[in-house]
C-alpha cells in the first residue's frame, strides 16, 4: 500500500508560518490531484486545500484562503503547503491525500481522494 509521509508540523505562535511537505513512499502522483485536509479534536476531518495535477487549479477553504498556498513539484514528487499568519483555530492534525485516477480536476470532498498520510500535528498558541 502506497503511504503519503507528511512533515514540517510543529507548535507556534499565532502570526507564525509553516511549510508542510507530503511525499509518497513510492510512485509519482505527478498526474494526479492532491489535496490537504485537517482534523481537531472533536470535529470532523474539513478540506484545506488542492492542486490539480499541473497547479493550474488550486482550490482552497474559506477559512484559510490568503493565508494558505499549496504548490507542486513534480520533479521532486512533493506537494506543499504553506500557511502564514496562523491562528488557534488552525490547530490540528493535517492529512495529506492523493487522487487514485488522473487528471481529475482537484475535490473538496475527502472521497474524492484515496490514498492519506498518518498526519502532522500543527498547533499554534495564542
């Protein structure tokens, strides 16, 4: 079973940044959406964002848009995710997810994608 490994969580403060790296233990996903989802205590797992397999479409949550900014390399076979003036509320596991089928246009819905990463824990205190 292909396993995403996801890394760069960790505690800040509010206002701080952080870069989350997910990449497949083995095969390419270059053809394929990837997305980034979260998960807090108590609720359930909400979509983040998503890149389309070129990084021409990149949908993200209202919640998190300006702040946030996912991208690609292909060539390095790894998606990122950027996240700035962060707040509590951002705290949570986040999950890396890729799409079984290519070239699909990139989801919001957790169903959407097939293969998940174990998570990073991100939390920022106030």
């Amino acid at each position: 079973q292909v396993q995403l490994v996801e890394s760069g969580g960790g505690l800040v403060q509010a206002g701080d940044s952080l870069r989350l790296s997910c990449a497949p233990s083995e095969r390419t996903f270059g053809s394929s959406a990837m997305g980034w989802f979260r998960q807090a205590p108590g609720k359930e797992r909400e979509f983040v964002a998503a890149i389309s397999w070129s990084g021409d479409t990149t949908p993200y949550a209202d919640s998190v848009k300006g702040r946030f900014t996912i991208s690609r390399d292909n060539a390095k076979n790894t998606v990122y995710l950027q996240m700035d003036l962060l707040k509590p509320e951002d705290t949570a596991v986040y999950y890396c997810a890729a799409d079984i089928y290519t070239y699909r246009v990139p989801g919001r819905d957790r169903y959407a994608y097939y293969y998940w990463g174990q998570g990073t824990q991100v939390t920022v205190s106030s």
